[in-house]
C-alpha cells in the first residue's frame, strides 16, 4: 500500500519519540500490505477499529496512540487524516478529523 503523509507520522514522532518503534512498525507493514478488504486488514492488524468511508482507527504503542486512516482499495493508498496520544483522539471526531490535529 503507499502510505500518504509518512512526514506527518515522522513529525509526531519527533515530538513523541517514544511513539517512533510502534510507528514505523506500524507503516512497515502497511507499506508492504495488498489489502483488498477490511478483513485483509483486520488479518493484519486485529485490534483495527472500521469506520464509515473506509476510515480505520489503529491502537499502536500499547494503545498509548491513535491512529486514523482511510484507506482506498482500489488505488491500494493508506491516508493519515490524523495522529495523536490517547487523549488527543477523545477530543476529536475520528469520522471528521482531516491532516492536523485539534
């Protein structure tokens, strides 16, 4: 899959180097994925929670981090609309949120 906004991902990371290790792990296996469906995913990532328009929210550092992406099959693309501790996440709306967060 091409994983769009790998600086994003790189960006918080800086500022939460501890979210680093999770989150490459995270994009190394996207990266090498060829999903087709939602199930695919959940094959890869179980904890994965599925929204509408494709959306999915991923658990990563022990759940210390959210992550929120929607994905087209079709073109095989991984979009980051969003990433951010925990409680990052409670503040937004994972259906809504765009590239920043809050």
């Amino acid at each position: 899959m091409n994983v769009v906004a790998l600086k994003t991902l790189q960006a918080f990371w800086v500022e939460h180097p501890r979210a680093r290790g999770p989150l490459t792990t995270w994009y190394k296996l996207t990266r090498v994925a060829d999903w087709r469906t939602p199930n695919e995913v959940s094959a890869t990532f179980g904890s994965a929670d599925f929204l509408a328009d494709n959306r999915i929210v991923f658990d990563i550092g022990g759940n210390n981090y959210r992550l929120v992406v929607r994905i087209s099959y079709r073109f095989k693309q991984v979009l980051v609309k969003f990433v951010g501790t925990h409680a990052d996440y409670d503040a937004i709306d994972a259906a809504t949120v765009g590239w920043r967060k809050p």
